[in-house]
C-alpha cells in the first residue's frame, strides 16, 4: 500500500487553513522543509511526522487508515478560504483536491480587481460565472462573461479574470490538473 503523505499532510494543513509557514513555525521547521514535503520531495522522520500531525490535530493510525470510504460530500465547515492583498477571496471547495483530476474553486472578486495570472500548464480550465460580470483573458485574447455565461479552455497560455463591473463578481472554476 502506497500512502502520499504529503498530499494528504497539504490537505490537512489547507483544511486547518494554516500557511506552509503556519505550520513549519508550529513544527520547528523550516517553510522550504514542509513544502518538499507536501510535494513528496522529502520524506519526514516519524518523529517530525508526529510532530506535524499534532499540530494538524490528527493522530498516526488515523492519518494512515486505509478508509474504504471515498469522501463525497464536503461540506461547507471544509471548505478553506484565502483572501489576497487585494481582496479576491478563493474558497477551496474539495479541500483533498490535490489527490484528485480536478480542483474546484469558488472565486469572489471585488470591483476592479483581477485574480493572480495562472501562467501556462498543462491541463484545461471551466469556469461558469455565477453572479456579476467578468473579463476573461487568455494570452493575448480578453473575453467578456456575465452571469450565466461559461468557459472552457486549455491553460497553455496566461489566464486570469479581472472583475468587469461594478459589483462584486463569483466564478465557480475548476481546474484540471489540481493547480490553484
């Protein structure tokens, strides 16, 4: 049985929406030790994991049970948000979704603001506006959207949505792979 504990120690620290640096000050560790980590390119000694799981309230058995139990249902207690500098809100809504092909977000933009641009990867992106309207660009390409409206594209290129409106303005997107 293979276990990836990084991903799973990432989702955990996500879901206590903790920062890498939250948690590595909390552990005695070092921010650049907890995300070679979380990307599986380091392994912990079990005391470090022991040391992690604590802060992230867990214990050893139930960090490594083999649930047969896939989660379904997530709910919005779950759910993680992170508001940037410049008040876009993203709210995790599969806050496992790392371990997964797809990665849901809710984003809530303010008036005039624009998410961070996501620059080239593999994989593909749909968004579906779900109130206010938006710009959507893509390279060099900008495309209007107003609620209602959906994207779908491959994420070969530069992409972010700036808020086209007066009012705040919410995306559900998802993206596959899992980047955001």
């Amino acid at each position: 049985m293979t276990v990836a504990v990084g991903g799973k120690i990432k989702a955990l620290r996500m879901l206590r929406g903790l920062t890498q640096k939250e948690l590595a000050d909390r552990c005695e560790l070092s921010k650049g030790f907890i995300s070679q980590l979380e990307s599986d390119q380091a392994a912990p000694s079990l005391e470090t994991l022991g040391d992690i799981l604590d802060v992230l309230g867990i214990s050893m058995s139930d960090f490594f049970s083999n649930e047969d139990d896939e989660t379904v249902i997530y709910k919005s207690d779950d759910m993680f948000d992170k508001v940037s500098e410049n008040g876009c809100k993203t709210t995790w809504l599969v806050t496992t979704a790392q371990a997964h092909a797809m990665e849901p977000i809710m984003l809530t933009i303010p008036s005039g603001e624009s998410s961070e641009p996501d620059t080239p990867h593999t994989g593909e992106e749909f968004g579906f506006v779900t109130s206010g309207s938006v710009y959507l660009y893509i390279g060099l390409r900008k495309y209007k959207l107003k609620k209602g409206d959906a994207f779908y594209f491959k994420a070969d290129k530069e992409h972010y949505i700036s808020n086209a409106g007066k009012t705040s303005a919410t995306v559900l997107w998802v993206s596959t792979p899992p980047t955001f």
